[in-house]
C-alpha cells in the first residue's frame, strides 16, 4: 500500500489528505497546529489517519511559516552588502503613503536595519558595462564585520545586476566561501528583472526567512526520514506549482503564499475536470475571504506581491498568484461606530478566542454567531459535532449590537444577524468584483466554487449579489486547500527584462532568450524532479512605444512580428477597450512558465462517502431574500448520490462545512459529486 | 459662497439597508477606482493616481468617494463641477446618456488639466438620482505653464461642455479637444478610461437604488451626508473652543524674490471649526494661484480630513461643520483668469500651516511641519546622438514627529498621497546620466522628544549637458517643529562643476549643466516633537548607530557626549 500525501498547515488546524492510486482511497484528516514544533502536528495527523509516512512516495507540503515570519518579524539578523551609495535604497522605498490622510503614517521598518546594510564599491551601467570593478578586497573586510556581528544571512544586491550579474554572482560566491554556516542570497538568483527597490526588498526577504526555512525543510525531511519515509518532499510554491527542496532552501521567498494556493489549484483542477472555462475561486476562512480568478484553465499570476499588504508591507518580485482578500471571515467581529453604524471586520477573534458561540471567551458577535442565529448552522454538528455551540449566549451578544440600532428583543436580534450578513455579502461581493474588473471580464460570465469553513455557507447569497449564475461546492470544502496541493504540477517561472522595439530583430533576440530559458527551466525540473514530461508557456511584457505600463501577452508559439503584433492588440484590445494599429509596439521583459505534470488523484474517487455527519431532517433557517425564517430541509451531503436534485430551501451538512441553498434556488449533486446550485430569481 | 442646501431631515430608514446602501456605494466608486487605473494610459493616473471618482446626489452634492485618489481632489472637485454643469443645462436638460466635462478656472479653480467628467444617473423611469463623476488630470492640455501669466496661456477651458448626447459622442467637441493637445494618443486613451468609468459606475449606481427603491436611496444618501456631519461634528466638539493662528512664508511666488505671507487662523466654537484665511497674501504674478473653490476651499478642507476626520469616508456633509472665511483676490481665491499652472504650490505650506495653528488644541494629532514644498527636479536636453530627453524627479522629503513617535518619510508632500518615486534603474536606461548614490540625508530632521522624519541625497553625475529646472520652496522658513521640536533643515540643490566650483541653487529655469558635472539635490526633514533634552538616550544612540544624525548634531542639538560612540548624557 502506498499513497501521496499533502500537508496544509494552518492557522489552527494542520490538515492531512492521502490518496491511494491503486485503490483509488482518500483519507482526510486533521489535528491542531503544533506552534512549538509544526513537524509534530503533520505526525500526530498520520498517526490519526491510521498511516505512516513509510507508505508515502511524495509529500506536498504548504506553510504559512514565511508570510507569518514576516507579519511577526521572526525572521534571521541579516546583513545586506550594496553597491556603494544604495544602502538605503531598502528603507526610502518608493516614497509613497498609500493612505493619503493618515497624518501619522508610518511604513513597517526594513526587514535589515541600516547598521546591518553595507556597502562596497562596483558598478555597472545600464546596458550591464562595468563602471567601477568589483572590489574584493573591501568585501574581504566586510566578511569580517559580518563575522563579528554574528550575522546569520546576507542578502546581496548590486544596482544594473539584472542587465548583469556578474558582480552580484562574484560577491555572493566569495561571502559563501568566507562565511561557512551563513546564508548567503543575492538579486538575481531571484529575478532579473529591474527596479533596485523591489529586487533589494525581495532579496531582503530571501534572506530574512532563508535560515529559518532551511532549518525547518531539513529537520521535516529529517525527521518523516527516521519514521522511515523513502518518498520525495516538494514544497507548495507561491506560483501554483510544486518546489523541489533545494529549490525552496535557495529560495525560501517563493513560499510567500504557499498556504493558501492549494484551493487555487484544487478549483483550476475540478473546474477542468468538470468544463468550466471560468471560474472564480472562493476561499472563506476564520479572519479573511479570498478570491482568485481562473479564465480558460489559467490562474493569473502577478509579478509583484506585497508582504503585510500594500498598505504598510514590503513588495516581493516573485510569481503569486493574484489573490485579493478582503477581512469577511467566520471570525470578523460586527460592531458599531460612534454614530451606530454598523461595520463587520476587519478586525477578527480569529480562531482563539473565536466567535462568542464557541464559549471559548469570545464577546464580540461575528459573523459566524449571526449564521448560527439564523439557523444556518447546526449547534450540535459543528466539525461533526466536535464542538457544541452556544446559541444563546451568541444571540445576546448581537442584541448588544442590536438594540442601539433599534431592533429589540429576539426578533430585532434576528434582524441584526441577517445585517451582518448582508454587509458581510457587499464586502465580500466587492472582493470579487475587483479581481474580476482588474482583469476587465465581467463576473457574470464565472461559475463561483466556494471552499473554506464558510465558503458554501455564503455561496448562494454571494452569487445573487453578483448575478453569478451557478456555485459549485467542491468535496470537502473545508479540507479542500490540502486537496489542491495534491494536484499540484512542478513549476518553475523565470523573468527576464528584455527592452527594445517589437521587430524581426527583436522578436529573433525573445526567441533565442526563450529557447535558453526553456533549456535552463528543462534542466532544472530534470534534476529535481527528475521529470522528462515538460510544457512550457511563454509570455512578454510590451506596451505602445512611449507608454508607462505594460501588459502581459501570451506568445507561445507565436514566431512571426505580425503574429506577435497580433496577440498584443487582441489582449490590449479586451483590457482597454480599444487598440491602435498604427503605433509601435515594444517588449519590457520576456517571462516563461515551465511545467511538469505529476500524476493526479482521480477526482471522482476524492469525496469521502464514509463521513456521516448529518442526521437529516428539517430546521428553521432565515433567509434574507425573503425576510423570514422557513423550515429547510437537511440533507447528509454525501448521503446524496450523484445525479440527485433537490430544491431549496435547503441544507447540506459534512464535516467542517455547511451548505446553505436558498427558497428561489435549486441543486444537484455533479459527477465528481460536486454540489451545483442553480440560482433562480 | 459654499452655499450649499442642507436636506431635508432624513425620514426614518431602517439601519442595516442604510449600510448596505452605504458600503454599496463606496465600493462601487473603489471598482471604479480600480477600473481607472487598469485602463489609463498615463502615468499621472496609475501611478501618481491623480484622479478620484465621486457619486453626487441630484444637486451635486458629493455622497461618496474613492477612498485612494489624490487629497485635493478628495475635498469635493467633483460636486464643483456638476453644480456649474446643473446651472447651466437644469435638471431636465441633463438626458441619460449625456456626459460632460469642466476643468474651467471659474468654477475648478485649479489648472486646467485637472477636468471632472459626469453623467446623469437617471432610473428608467427617467428620474435624476444624481451623477457619477471622475476629476482626471489630463496629460495636456495646450498652453505654455509654468512660464503663463495668466490662464488663457495655460491652454484649453471647457466649461460644463457636453461630450457625449444621449448615448451618442459629439464628435465636433473630441475633435476640438484632439487637435487642441501635444499629446492626442495619451489624451484619448485616458479620456475613454474616464468615460468607461463614468457610464460603468452609473449603472452600477441604477442597480443599487432599484434594488432598494428609489425613495429609501434617496432617504439613505441624505442619511449619509447628516451621519457625516454629526459625526465630525462631535469630533470638533471635543476639542477646546479658542481662536488658533499661525504665520509662515513661502520664498516667492517664481517670478519675483519676495516672500508670500501665509497667516492662517483657525475657530473651534461649540461643534463648528473656521477657517480664516483673510491673512493670505495677494493673488500672484507668477502661476502658484488658484480659485476659491480650488484653492481655498480644498486646502481648508484636505487639513480638516488630516486633523479631525482621517478615517470618515469625505462626502459633503462632512465638510458642513467646516466654515470658510476667505475674501476674493486672495492667492487661493484669484480672480478666474489670474495664471494657475502651478496652482497646487503653495498647498503643502497652507496644509501644514491650518494643522500647525492646532498645535496647543490637539497636541496628540499635530505633528511637526513636514518638508513642505514640492521640489520639482527636471532635467531635460538634447543627448549626444541628437535625441531630446526630459526627466522629471521630484523630491521626497521628511515629515513631521508626532506625540508618539518619530516622524516618517521620505514621502511626497501633504498635498500628495498614494505617489511613488520613479527608480533609478529605469531613469539610468533613459536618461543621460549616473546616479552616484542615492541616501538618507543625516542630520536633516529637525530634533526633539521625538525626531523628525530624513530627507534624501541624491546626486547625479552628468554623462551629456543639459538644463535644469528647480522649484525647492520652503528654503528660508524651514520645517518647523512643534511642543519644543526643532525645525529641520530644508531642501537644496547643489551643482559642482566638473571644473570643482560649487553653485546653490533652488528655484531655476533653464539653468545650464555642463557634461561631468555633479549635482546633488537634497531634500528637507520633518520637524521634530517635544524637547529634545526628553529623547531617550537609546533613541539617540540608535541614530548615532545608524547615522540618521552625526556625533557633532548630537551633541548640539541633544547635550549629549560621546565616547567611543557611546552617547551619555
């Protein structure tokens, strides 16, 4: 018997899927996060799950280890050595205060303090001509003070390196040799791309997190080794795809937003399984939701990413998958302003001490409590039924919200529940409707696939705000990020600036820079996956001649200026509007996305039918569309063959999630025994 | 003059449809927002986001706004425009699918790139709801500023023109405005980014109010603007009655040498706040004026935002508690031909000058004067192959300290937000020049309890010749401090000739640089907060540590001495 394995480690639970390719058996399961030693928390889920890690050939594994590294700023001492005159390149930023009327604004200070940042004389030119030489005598001397302020990584950043990198290369391998034990990363391992201020920022954080990291991949791989694990380890990357562990241990940074990426991939995975084209996936947790759109089979993956947010946080230039989150979780607290208006989130009890209904000390209502107000959630089946919740004590908290607004009693209560839940719908509509209009495609056009605790929850509401005809619910919805990192392909993304008009020269030079790329990404995935099986998409940045900003065209396969002129104008065209065909075009950078497939789970055989977590029957539930409590009839989601039908309103109970179709509405249980509501007017 | 018809009281609306109308509407101009910026094509919209997206009810009154977009625009550009637009068509004459445009100096009164774009949101039974209105700065225009003396040299006016009848573009007017710009391809691109955003915003806008029905709308957009205002009206009320003043000066308006007095007075009484600008100087010879709703009315109400209502959502009812005492001929209320290119000059000055009067009032908000002037940079020429070149590189410099903490920076001035430099990799590929060193400016920040926010050093070494053109403001009434802070010092930029002779310059026009030349420019600091001898001797010696100041400032400004590094007091 052998299986692979994927492991999410969340916030409060750590989540476990394994899947048997001989026998086509899934196995979920979960136990609380280990915070003093999270290897701990995967082996307590095998040992709950009946298994051991000898029977496991791969292991995917995602973390939040880093994006929490940097949100609590536990993170190495490092060093950044700079071309003379740059140091403060990290702490000056892009100058900006993206919110315009705090008189107190303050960015979150550098990840390497200024005492910590050095500099060294060499310079390159633009066009990647030495200035000035490297001078290595200084950096001999620098090593020392490095030493002797016991500096546990350095971060290399030299000014021009993506035109070249010679001197970055040169630095970084002599501070290796000078500093056994350090960690030691330079720019342009990470990217090639240019501005000083996001490459020196992303570095930073490379270095920031990298001892930690490897330390961590080490005594995981380490440890699953003496429990007798003989698999491979990959790790969830940021872009989507799987890492190899020496790929992670180089770059630590690509792990940014390793944890929620999963369900990402889990929708791209069952949306193309299933037919749908366009799909936005929906990821309702604790503290936040989270949307992310796949169009045509693609997630769209943005090149800048901000840790801690754009607000206050530092940019990373690496592949993240474009996530928008707004601060709607089961956790947001409602409350009231000094003018009793009435607000949800962002603030969040999170999962400790929760919302008031888990009795674990929570006062303020969320949004959670008002579901449970409402009927929408079983008190005695929740997690199935793991833990009992407080009805009342959850209704008195949202009469403290309640009746400054004027609803008295436990009627006006109910009204306040449905309020928090509407507003909650706007905000979490808005999400959505920003990640759609960012990529000018109307949401209309999508099928939602809603996972997470409270994603199927809230689904069916969001999609009437949206005009979103048909949701889809996914098996376990609430394991469903573990899910995804079982259907994870390799992945490797490498950029390039490339400058210069698009004609037969130019688009010659993109292929040649393309064709060893590949060749590079090729040898790559080889000998870290040791795939053969490899595809490759190719992308590059262009823009009108005298133009600021670009946009990402598809260009694999395109070899002739018209056809590359061609796919620019279509693309600009369905951005902007409209596309000029006299004026010149021109390339800013070249991007290739190389891929492995690794062999999928059969998704029809991943819903688990042994799970028993409804007794059925009929509940009042509260529906906003129609003002009212009416009874709903409660079904055993995996009680319900495929192919069933069924109108609302109605309930569908599992393990960690509810379902909630409502009274216009229809459903029908899908072939990979997906929950599909239908959204009537 | 901001005369503005108070609605009637609001009928009774059930709370919670009155949020979700509320957050409804702010989130529609937000997809706006993020719609703009998709779509436009010149860097004034994306990246320096100098536009902002309003709603107004049917009388032009501002309801809801963006919540990023540039801070003057934030204080009502959009309502302006639409009020002029309803005096001169009414009501009636406004047909679904209209859409016009006013960036004119008599009703803006700023310059004229700055131009509001609206359109009508009728229901389909026909009934005026309001508008959905975007200000966009226009890349050009025509004109010849900053050298105009007065508006007619600053390019095209429209006033309340319409572009757009029933759904169907008046090709007469594009064409006007096409062949009226040095920059026709930019121009359109980014106008048909702000119509798109006009007509997709009103719709949105009509879905929302059906959903609800038109009369609970109505009642919950006049339930918004009263919320507003009794919201920053119980703000002012916590704050002690008294008459507040400050003095300061600008260097000179460009043209001549004399400073330009800018005496601001403040009136906090009961719920009410006034802002009395009487102590201004005259309108000016050289273009750093602007109008009374552009000028005076929109500095008064971007400090009232920074000081009492930071996180209130702007809309007009906000801004009723505001009072505005401001006589015509003023430099921000001239007359409507006085020159205005500049028009957004004096602004950080006059921010920081209404925050600094408050100083005694609300010691925990105000802060120390910040940096204060927009330090244009430009570098512009002609390259050895032939090519011209033109690099705009306006300075950062520190902000002021506050009660709490250190000040922080470098960020562009008050009167800027959400605003990023332009990197210095991207400027060395296009432009003749190498950036020798790009740094924190030491001892910069003015000292105190807690110190001020650095400016920067940057200095340019001169690969071809070229000119330059300066406008460092603020240079002999530096930053101030405040509650016994220091003043910082100001900006400056020094050219040294490849021949070693050394010039300082600050505010220049066509000023000439030689190949090999170095120039520096330097910005301000922010003032510092509270008496320096009550800095933490850890602070200090972290700055020591760090370089932020030197051993010799230390000393001076802080008594302390140092030995081995080590600062004591």
């Amino acid at each position: 018997m052998s299986y692979v394995v994927a492991v999410d480690i969340g916030g409060t639970f750590t989540d476990l899927v394994a899947y048997d390719h001989e026998a086509g058996k899934v196995t979920y399961t979960k136990s609380p996060t280990t915070y003093d030693d999270f290897v701990k928390g995967i082996l307590d889920c095998f040992d709950k799950a009946k298994l051991t890690p000898e029977q496991a050939t791969f292991l995917n594994h995602g973390t939040t280890l880093v994006i929490n590294a940097y949100i609590q700023r536990k993170g190495a001492k490092a060093a950044l050595v700079t071309t003379q005159g740059f140091r403060d390149v990290l702490e000056i930023a892009r100058g900006n205060r993206p919110d315009p009327f705090d008189l107190h604004y303050q960015r979150d200070e550098p990840l390497i303090p200024r005492e910590r940042r050095f500099e060294v004389a060499e310079r390159m030119d633009s066009q990647g001509n030495t200035v000035t030489p490297l001078d290595i005598k200084a950096l001999d001397a620098l090593a020392e003070t490095i030493k002797r302020e016991k500096v546990e990584s350095v971060a290399v950043f030299f000014m021009n390196s993506y035109a070249n990198p010679a001197h970055e290369e040169q630095a970084a391998a002599r501070l290796k040799e000078l500093l056994p034990g350090v960690y030691v990363t330079h720019s342009t391992e990470l990217t090639r791309e240019w501005y000083e201020y996001e490459r020196t920022s992303t570095v930073a954080a490379n270095a920031y997190v990298g001892p930690q990291v490897n330390s961590y991949i080490r005594s995981l791989d380490a440890d699953l080794r003496g429990k007798g694990f003989e698999g491979s380890l990959f790790m969830m990357g940021s872009n989507g795809g799987l890492l190899s562990v020496d790929r992670t241990c180089r770059t630590p940074v690509a792990l940014v937003e390793s944890g929620p990426i999963g369900g990402c991939i889990g929708a791209g995975a069952y949306g193309e399984a299933l037919g749908f084209k366009n799909i936005i996936a929906f990821d309702m947790g604790g503290t936040t939701a989270k949307c992310a759109l796949v169009e045509n089979g693609r997630f769209s993956v943005d090149s800048v990413y901000y840790a801690n947010g754009y607000v206050k946080g530092f940019p990373i230039k690496s592949p993240v998958i474009d996530i928008v989150e707004v601060g709607a979780g089961g956790g947001s607290i409602a409350w009231l302003d000094s003018q009793s208006r009435l607000h949800v989130g962002p603030q969040s009890a999170g999962s400790t001490p929760g919302p008031v209904c888990y009795r674990r000390g929570g006062t303020e209502p969320t949004i959670t409590d008002a579901n449970l107000v409402l009927g929408r959630l079983n008190p005695a089946k929740f997690l199935g039924g793991e833990l009992s919740l407080d009805t009342e004590g959850a209704l008195n908290a949202i009469r403290k919200i309640a009746e400054p607004l004027g609803y008295a009693g436990v009627d006006g209560a109910t009204r306040a529940a449905d309020g928090i839940l509407a507003i909650s719908t706007v905000i979490m509509a808005g999400a959505i409707r920003q990640v759609s209009v960012q990529h000018g495609l109307d949401p209309r056009d999508f099928v939602l696939f809603a996972y997470g605790g409270g994603g199927p929850l809230h689904s069916a509401a969001l999609a009437h705000e949206l005009s979103i005809p048909t949701v889809v619910i996914p098996p376990a919805p609430g394991n469903f990020s573990a899910v995804g990192m079982l259907l994870a392909d390799a992945r490797l993304d490498l950029a390039k600036t490339f400058t210069g008009l698009m004609d037969g020269d130019s688009v010659g030079s993109a292929e040649k820079i393309f064709a060893e790329m590949e060749k590079e990404a090729a040898a790559a995935l080889g000998r870290e996956f040791g795939a053969t099986d490899i595809f490759f998409e190719r992308f590059a940045e262009m823009r009108y001649v005298g133009q600021r900003h670009n946009i990402k065209v598809p260009v694999s396969g395109l070899s002739s200026v018209a056809e590359v002129r061609a796919g620019f104008e279509r693309d600009y065209k369905r951005r902007y509007g409209h596309a000029d065909a006299k004026a010149g075009a021109e390339f800013q950078a070249l991007h290739l996305s190389a891929f492995a497939r690794q062999r999928r789970p059969d998704l029809a055989k991943l819903p688990d039918v042994s799970a028993g977590a409804s007794a059925g029957g009929e509940r009042q539930v509260w529906f906003s569309s129609i003002g009212k409590m009416v009874s709903a009839k409660v079904f055993d989601r995996y009680a319900l063959p495929i192919g069933f039908k069924g109108e609302g309103p109605a309930v569908l109970e599992e393990y960690g999630s509810t379902t909630i179709v409502g009274p216009t509405d229809s459903f029908e249980i899908g072939p990979l025994k997906e929950i599909r509501i239908f959204c009537g007017k | 003059m901001n005369q503005l018809a108070k609605p009637q009281l609001a009928d009774k609306l059930d709370p919670i449809t009155l949020e979700v109308i509320r957050h409804g509407l702010i989130s529609i101009s937000n997809q706006i927002d993020a719609n703009i910026t998709r779509t436009a094509f010149s860097p004034y919209i994306y990246e320096y986001k100098d536009f902002a997206v309003g709603i107004t009810d049917a009388d032009g009154q501002l309801v809801a706004q963006c919540t990023g977009g540039m801070p003057p625009f934030v204080a009502d550009s959009v309502g302006t425009a639409v009020r002029d637009g309803l005096k001169t068509y009414g009501k009636d004459r406004f047909f679904h699918g209209d859409v016009a445009v006013c960036n004119h100096a008599a009703v803006q009164g700023q310059h004229l790139n700055n131009t509001v774009m609206y359109t009508p949101i009728r229901t389909p039974e026909g009934e005026l709801i309001g508008f959905f209105a975007i200000n966009v700065h226009w890349i050009d225009i025509g004109g010849s500023a900053p050298r105009s003396t007065d508006i007619f040299m600053e390019g095209l006016q429209l006033r309340s023109v319409k572009i757009w009848s029933k759904g169907e573009p008046i090709e007469e007017v594009m064409r006007i405005i096409e062949t009226n710009t040095r920059m026709p391809i930019e121009l359109l691109g980014d106008i048909s980014a702000q119509l798109a955003g006009c007509l997709l915003g009103r719709d949105q806008v009509v879905q929302l109010a059906e959903k609800y029905g038109v009369p609970t709308f109505r009642t919950a957009m006049a339930t918004m603007l009263d919320q507003a205002e009794a919201a920053a009206r119980a703000r002012i009320l916590a704050l002690p009655d008294g008459t507040y003043e400050h003095e300061t000066f600008l260097d000179n308006d460009g043209e001549g040498d004399t400073p330009i007095p800018v005496r601001v007075k403040v009136v906090i009484a009961g719920d009410e706040m006034t802002v009395d600008y009487s102590g201004l100087a005259e309108q000016a010879k050289g273009c750093v004026n602007s109008g009374y709703f552009g000028g005076g009315l929109t500095t008064a109400r971007v400090a009232f935002k920074y000081l009492v209502a930071a996180d209130e959502p702007a809309n007009e009812g906000l801004f009723r508690p505001l009072k505005l005492i401001l006589p015509p001929g003023k430099i921000l209320s001239a007359e409507d031909t006085a020159p205005m290119g500049n028009y957004s000059m004096p602004f950080p000055t006059v921010i920081d000058a209404v925050i600094k009067t408050l100083e005694k009032a609300i010691p925990e908000r105000v802060t120390g004067g910040h940096f204060g002037t927009h330090s244009g940079f430009r570098l512009y020429g002609r390259r050895p192959d032939g090519r011209n070149f033109d690099g705009h590189d306006s300075g950062h410099g520190g902000w002021g300290a506050c009660a709490t903490h250190d000040g922080a920076g470098p960020f562009r001035t008050m009167a800027h937000g959400d605003t990023r430099l332009i990197p210095i990799e991207l400027q060395e590929s296009l432009l003749p020049y190498r950036v020798e060193s790009f740094s924190l400016r030491a001892d910069s920040a003015g000292a105190g309890k807690f110190r001020g926010g650095l400016g920067f050093r940057k200095v340019y070494k001169m690969i071809a010749g070229c000119f330059m053109q300066t406008n460092l403001d603020r240079t002999k009434f530096p930053p101030w401090g405040a509650q016994g802070g220091k003043e910082a010092q100001s900006g400056r930029v020094v050219v040294e000739r490849a021949t070693g002779e050394t010039q300082i310059v600050c505010k220049a026009k066509g000023f000439k640089i030689e190949a090999g030349d170095r120039v520096t420019l330097e910005t301000g600091g922010g003032g510092g907060y509270g008496p320096p001898a009550e800095r933490d001797l850890a602070a200090i010696q972290r700055d020591l540590d760090r370089g932020y100041i030197s051993a010799d400032a230390a000393t001076r400004d802080y008594g302390v001495t140092i030995d081995k590094g080590v600062a004591r007091r």
